[in-house]
C-alpha cells in the first residue's frame, strides 16, 4: 500500500528545488527555511514510513528509451540497502538543512542555497533508489553538478571557483569511465535494469573474465571518482572551499558514498571478479594510509575532516574489496552519523570565531563554547572507534574482522587497516586537544539558537547508541544489522574471531589517544607547526603529491598543446598564400616600366616562343 | 621561272630587318620606319604568293597593304609630330607616363 | 632564281639592312627608298608590273616622301644625329637578334619543310587585277577607301593645334 508513495521521496525535495529557484528571492527569508527543511523533511517521513511497512517494494513511472533489443523505464525500487541510504540522506539531511538556516543566516544568495541544496538532496534520492542503472547515472551526474554549484557557492572569490571547476573535472574523467562501462554492460547483456542485468551478468559470463572484470572495473572507476579515493582523490580537500553544511551533507554523508552504494548494489557483478575485488582491497588501504598520514599535518579543521573522509571511506571499500557488505553498510552508517556531527561542530565553532578555521589559532574552546566541545568529542571518539561507547568502534570492528579471515593477503591488509586505526586515533585527537584545551588565542562571540544546537545533540545521541545495532560476539553477538540487510546482500557469515585481533582493535584507538595527549602535553603539536616545512612533511601534507603528478602528466601537456596553436597555425598558412601573391605583386611590378621598345620586345618574345613551339613543338 | 622559296626567303630576311630595327632603335621615327620595312616585306611575300598560285589575289593585297600603309603613317607621323612639345628629343624610352609605381 | 632576282634582292637586302643602321633620319629613309626600289624590280621580275608600278609610285613616292616632308619639318638637327647614335651601342643589339635568330630559325624550318612548287612563268596583267578587284573583291575596295577616309580625319583632327 505505501508503495504508491516511494515516488514522493525524490518528489519532495525536487518540488523544493524548483519552487526556491524560480521564486527564492520574492519569498523571505523565513519562507525559504520552511520549504528547504520542509521538503526534505517529508521526504524522512515517508521514508520512515516505508521503512515501517513493508520491502522490497517498487514503483515503476515512466519508459523512457524504448528501442527494439534496448529500454529503459524509470522506476524506483526499495529494498534494504536503499532504504537504509534513503534513510540516511533524507534524517540527517533534514537535520544539516536546519542546521544551516541558521548557519547561513545573513549570506547572500540564502534561497540559491536551499534550491542548490534541495536539489542535491533529490538527485541524491534519485541514485540510491533508481530501478535502472541509467537512471542511476542521471541522479550521479546530478549530484555532481550540485556538488560543483555548491562548492563554488561563494562564486565572487575565484579560488572557491578553481575548487569547484577542479572537484567536477575529476569526478567528470570518472564518470566517462563509468559510461564506457554502462556502454560495454548494455551492449553485451542488452539491459541496464539492475535486477535483470545482474541476472543474465551470473548467467552468462564466467567467473573471472575478461568481460565482467572490465565492467566492473570502468564502473569502479566512476566510484573512485565519486568517492574520493586514490588515484583520483585530489578533488576532496579542495572541496572545503564551500560552505560546511555542504561538506557535511554532500562531502561526508552522502555523494561520497556513492561509490560503495554502487558497487553493494551490483556486487553479483563484482563477485564475478576475484582479482578486481582483490585491487579494491589493496587501493583502498593504500588511500586509508595515505589520506591518514595527511591528516596528521593539516592546520585547517576542515581538511583534516576531509582527509578523515577519504580514510574512513577507504576502510568501506577495504570492506567492499573481501566482501563483506554488511561492513561496508554499516561503517557507512555510523560514519554518516559522526562525520556529520564532526562537520556541523567544526562549523558552529567557527561560527562563533569569525569563520577562522584553523586549529593553531584556537584554543582552550573547552570552557568557552561547551556544547560544541562535547558534541566535538562524541564525533571525534566516533572517529578514532574509542571501545563500546561509540558506533565507530563497532563498525571498525566489524570491518578489521572480516578483512583478517580474508584469505590471501588478510592479515597484511589487516596491519595496514589498524595501523590507519591508530593513526587516525593520533590525528583527530591531536585537532581535539589543540582546538578546544590551552590558552585561548581567539575571541570568541556571539551565541547559539535551537536550530544550531539540536542537530548536533541529535546526532551526537545516535553516534552513542548506533554501534549496538551490531555486536561482536565477545559483546553480545547481535547481528540486527545484517539480518536487515540480508534480503539484498546475501547472508555473509561473520567468523568467531579469539584473542588478539579483537584486544589490538580494542587497545590502538586508545594507544592512539594516549600519544596524542602526550605528545600535546610536551607541545610537540605547536612546535612542529611552527617549524618551517620539511620535504618529507610537505609530500604528506599535500596528500603525497597527486596533484604534482596529474599538473605534469595531463595540465601541463595540454596547456602547452594551447600555446602552440594559439596563434591558430592551420590559418597562418592561409595567411602565407595572402603573402605570397602580395609578394609576387611587387616582383611583377617592375616589369611595367612603361617603355614601348620593352613591351614590344616582351611582345616579340611571346609570339616567337609560341610560333617555335608550333613549329618545332 | 622562278622557285617560290627564294622570294619568299627574301621577304622573310626583310621582315626579320624590319624587326630588328624595330626592336633595337630607341628613335622614334626609326621605329615608325622600321615597321613600313616589315608591312613592305609582308607585301613582298603577297606577291610571290600570288604568282605562286597564279592569280591576281597577290596583287590585290598588295594595294590593300599600300593602303594601311598610308593611313597608318599618316596618323602616326602626326602623332610624332605632336609629341614632339612633350618629347623634344623624340626618345621613346623617355615616355613612361604609364609605368607603374 | 635569275640573276634579275638576285641582283635585285641583293641590294635590297644590303639597303634594308643599312637603312636601320643610320644615325640621321633622312639618310635612312633614303636607304629605304632605294630598298623599295629594289622591291618593285623583283615584283616585275615575279611577273606583278601593276604591282612594280604601285611600289614605286604609291609607296616610294607618296608614303616615303610624306616621311621625309615630316622628317623635315621636325628639323633634325646635328646634335640629334648625335644622340641617335649614343644609342646604337653594340649592347642594344644582342636580345633583339636573339630573337630574331630565333625567328628565322622558324621560318626557315616551315620554309624548307614544304614541297617546291612548280609555277608556270605567268604575267599577271593590270587588267586581270582590276578585272577581279572591282568585282569580285569590291567590299574590300570599299572598305580601303574607308580606312583613308578615317586616316584622313584623324591627321586633321590630330594635327590642328588646339
């Protein structure tokens, strides 16, 4: 019965968009929240609603490519994975957008704003819940166009617009990655709808060919565009150019994760590839160690946050690459939840700040703004998996689990992922310590309304109590979890692990938390930010160098391809027959020097060379 | 009875004269001269022509050249005779009026 | 060839040829008249008496001397002389008989390449050429008598001073 009502879900915060857009300015302020918030906020009723009825359902609305051997229909479909993505988009989309009426208070542009961010939110909703992969790929592109919108949303300064321009060119090479991909899947299996296509995919090709692992692997790129992952990374610290209710909803929550949403829902297809599942597992611990270390010397909050994304969603797609689902879905769960909340903190600090965001110029934030310090704590204990308190340690757990009864390289990716444990433990802890103890070197004003405070309490609640969805076995055994995602994934059998691989994974965030303390203590923090940059701590810092190496491969190239037929070569050559007539001209010229003796001798010599060539020729 | 060929021969020598002269003589009555020599040769070759063929044809052209002749160094001689204010010295290279640049 | 034709066409190859090569006005054209001379004795030699008669009459006594009248009126005088044959150097010469070298090699090539004819030794007589002027080519009479007619015109008009 509420199936008829799926097609509200994207509907809402659609209608939301396109009202805001064209009438956003004449409508007020005030006006602009309620439909922003409203919109989306019907969106997580239905979605509750649905979730409270029955599975599986789906909604099929229009055809939309009917050839004869090829069509696609646009229809929603709802079955566990989605819904616990639609859930997630939509609750603690709804609770960011309250946020930020607050947040944005007083900008320019307040109702371009929502319409951007409504829009988001309904492009969003369209990919998690599309019946076809096509459909998929319109709400794809369309986050990535509200990605860039938003990114560049203070447009006036240019920097904000080169971070923009850059997050969409590289998430754009992806996405021709993943078209090539939907291209070889349609033509060979003659449908992208999903169910179908990943019917005849098992079917009819073999395990560990050549066909299914390129599929999957052009589509997996797309992914790893999307997600930020290596290699194709380079675009997510610069996309805390926009404002931070942006990076929270799209840059941690949601578009970030489209990537493990893709490859969960189409994992019969990569289940088909033992060695591309083998090389998500390797690249996502390379971008997990690789996004921590650069964590460990950033000075902007919201860097290091961005580069905690790009290390947590590598431990999804650690998860994704020995196959486990559950994981996967779960770590992005919870770190929908504390990432959001880490987000949404960071900007109700700096809101009180002036908008100054680097950690080295605050300081002892603790006794001054104690409702952002607590809910800063929560998240970054989220972060760093402190034991049974927080949904991070249940998560991780659960992930460093399945990745150590991996078979093959289990236990070396399994050092890998609690060395990034410990390591991330080390970095938010170090932002903790030196944002909110010490002496306080900023000024702090101002105070915060209902609107601030109450999204922040609410996901700092869920950060405590999410983590007991799922249990490991020596803390009660409980898979709820699992078994609601099991329709979809499959049953994934989760190993009784003893002894010390639980006790490291219990022990490292805490080891961690105790180095950053201690290393706080002696100042070592302040004084290393102070000392002038070595090699080494600058190769970390910049995310070891991805951008110097795609500015020499592909930038460079090209802009000395620019230079070079800048002056349009092809037309210059037109140009030298222009010279070379008018060249001609002038030698010619001569020749008319006005003496009858030298005409009629040019005459004489014409009719002679004609009159030998008629007679001798 | 005579061979065309030799007539003719002299008539080709006479014009390739009249040529020469036309060519090389920076005078212009010279010039003026040097084209009657190559209209006389012309006549000369008509008449060989016409005793080659036997008919009075030849004849015939040659009063019809006489008369070009004449009209021709009328008209001409009097533009001589005019261009004498602007070219006292009568050098036909002198007149350039017509070049260009 | 008989000896009439080669005398003649002797000397009127070497008058030609010295005609072009004088400095003063008058001297050529005199060369010139005997050269026409020359010519009306090889048209009556070719069997052409009209056509001898019309040489010596119409062109060296009407054409050349209406030159040499003109000639005179100029007043050509020393110093003329001597600037006409500042220009004869050697150098003016070259291209001109170069081309004219080339032009005789032409000629003698067509010349020799054609088949000799045999003529019959005929005197064309001035009643025959009348005979067909007048009637058969009479177009072209009246075409003649209307280029003198234009020749005429344009001396007088030419020669008015304004």
């Amino acid at each position: 019965m509420m199936a008829q009502w799926l097609w509200l879900v994207p509907a809402a915060p659609l209608l939301g968009a396109v009202l805001l857009g064209l009438f956003g300015p004449a409508f007020g302020t005030r006006v602009c929240a309620m439909i922003g918030t409203g919109s989306v906020g019907i969106a997580a009723i239905v979605a509750v609603l649905l979730a409270l009825g029955g599975r599986g359902v789906s909604q099929a609305l229009w055809p939309w490519v009917v050839l004869p051997g090829f069509s696609v229909n646009i229809g929603l479909y709802l079955d566990p994975v989605s819904l616990l993505m639609t859930l997630v988009i939509t609750v603690i989309g709804c609770l960011i957008h309250l946020f930020s009426t607050e947040y944005m208070a007083g900008e320019a542009g307040y109702s371009r704003f929502f319409a951007y961010l409504n829009l988001f939110v309904a492009a969003m909703l369209l990919l998690v819940l599309a019946d076809d992969l096509l459909v998929l790929f319109v709400g794809w592109e369309g986050v990535g166009v509200c990605s860039y919108l938003l990114v560049g949303f203070w447009f006036l300064e240019s920097e904000n617009g080169w971070a923009a321009q850059k997050s969409f060119v590289v998430t754009r090479i992806a996405d021709i990655f993943m078209l090539a991909g939907l291209l070889l899947l349609s033509t060979d299996l003659g449908t992208l709808s999903i169910r179908p296509m990943l019917a005849a995919a098992t079917a009819a090709w073999p395990q560990g060919g050549a066909l299914p692992t390129t599929a999957a692997a052009l589509l997996l790129i797309g992914g790893l565009g999307k997600s930020a992952q290596v290699p194709l990374q380079t675009w997510l610290p610069d996309a805390m150019a926009g404002p931070t209710p942006v990076s929270a909803l799209i840059h941690a929550a949601t578009m970030v994760t489209a990537g493990v949403y893709l490859v969960v829902r189409l994992h019969p297809l990569f289940l088909l590839c033992p060695g591309l599942m083998a090389a998500i597992a390797c690249g996502a611990a390379a971008t997990l160690l690789v996004a921590a270390l650069a964590g460990l010397f950033q000075t902007d909050i919201k860097r290091v946050l961005a580069y905690s994304t790009m290390s947590q969603i590598g431990y999804m797609f650690l998860a994704l690459g020995v196959g486990a689902w559950p994981a996967a879905m779960f770590h992005f769960l919870s770190h929908a939840v504390f990432k959001a909340l880490l987000f949404l903190s960071a900007g109700a600090i700096s809101m009180r700040l002036h908008h100054e965001q680097d950690i080295f110029r605050m300081g002892g934030l603790r006794t001054k703004i104690p409702v952002a310090f607590w809910c800063f704590l929560v998240g970054a204990a989220s972060l760093a998996a402190l034991p049974v308190i927080t949904c991070g340690f249940f998560s991780k757990e659960m992930i460093l689990g399945f990745v150590w009864s991996a078979p093959g390289m289990g236990p070396a990716l399994w050092a890998a992922a609690i060395f990034g444990a410990l390591l991330t433990a080390i970095y938010i802890f170090r932002a903790v310590f030196v944002v909110f103890f010490g002496p306080a070197t900023t000024a702090v004003s101002g105070a915060y309304g209902v609107r601030i405070v109450l999204p922040i309490a609410v996901l700092s609640a869920a950060a405590l109590c999410i983590g007991w969805l799922e249990t490991p076995h020596f803390l009660g055994g409980r898979a709820f979890f699992s078994a609601f995602l099991a329709p979809s994934t499959g049953v994934v059998a989760r190993h009784r692990i003893n002894g010390l691989i639980p006790l490291a994974g219990f022990c490292v965030p805490l080891l961690g938390t105790g180095i950053a303390w201690v290393l706080y203590r002696r100042g070592f923090w302040h004084a290393l930010a102070a000392r002038p940059e070595g090699r080494l701590r600058a190769l970390l810092r910049g995310g070891s160098e991805f951008d110097a190496v795609y500015d020499a491969l592909l930038t460079r190239p090209f802009f000395w391809a620019v230079r070079v037929l800048r002056d349009d070569p092809v037309d210059q050559a037109f140009g030298g027959l222009e010279w070379l007539a008018i060249a001609l001209h002038r030698r010619l010229r001569g020749s008319q020097s006005g003496q009858l003796r030298r005409y009629a001798g040019w005459l004489t010599a014409g009719s002679v060379a004609t009159i030998l060539l008629l007679v001798f020729g | 009875m005579i061979a065309w060929t030799g007539p003719a021969a002299l008539a080709g020598a006479l014009f390739l004269l009249g040529l020469l002269g036309l060519l090389a003589r920076r005078g212009l009555v010279f010039v003026l001269m040097s084209i009657e020599i190559m209209l006389n040769a012309t006549g000369l070759l008509f008449i060989t022509a016409g005793m080659r063929w036997g008919n009075p044809d030849g004849q015939i052209m040659l009063i019809f050249v006489l008369n070009l002749a004449g009209a021709e160094i009328a008209l001409g001689l009097i533009l001589i005779l005019r261009l004498r204010d602007r070219l006292p010295t009568l050098d036909g290279d002198a007149a350039t009026l017509l070049r260009d640049g | 060839m008989n000896a009439v034709f080669l005398v003649a066409g002797g000397v009127t190859l070497v008058a030609t040829a010295v005609a072009i090569t004088r400095a003063n006005a008058v001297h050529a054209l005199l060369y010139f008249v005997v050269s026409l001379l020359g010519m009306a004795v090889i048209f009556f030699d070719l069997g052409a008496p009209f056509a001898a008669a019309a040489e010596v009459i119409v062109y060296a006594g009407a054409i050349v001397v209406l030159f040499l009248f003109v000639v005179m009126m100029l007043s050509l005088d020393r110093a003329a002389a001597i600037r006409e044959s500042s220009w004869m150097v050697k150098s003016v010469w070259a291209v001109p008989a170069l081309l004219v070298v080339l032009l005789g090699g032409a000629l003698a090539r067509v010349l020799t390449a054609g088949a000799g004819g045999g003529v019959t030794p005929l005197v064309i007589t001035p009643q025959a050429v009348g005979a067909k002027m007048f009637t058969a080519d009479l177009a072209a009479v009246e075409l003649a008598s209307m280029l003198l007619l234009a020749g005429l015109v344009g001396a007088f008009h030419l020669g008015r001073k304004p």
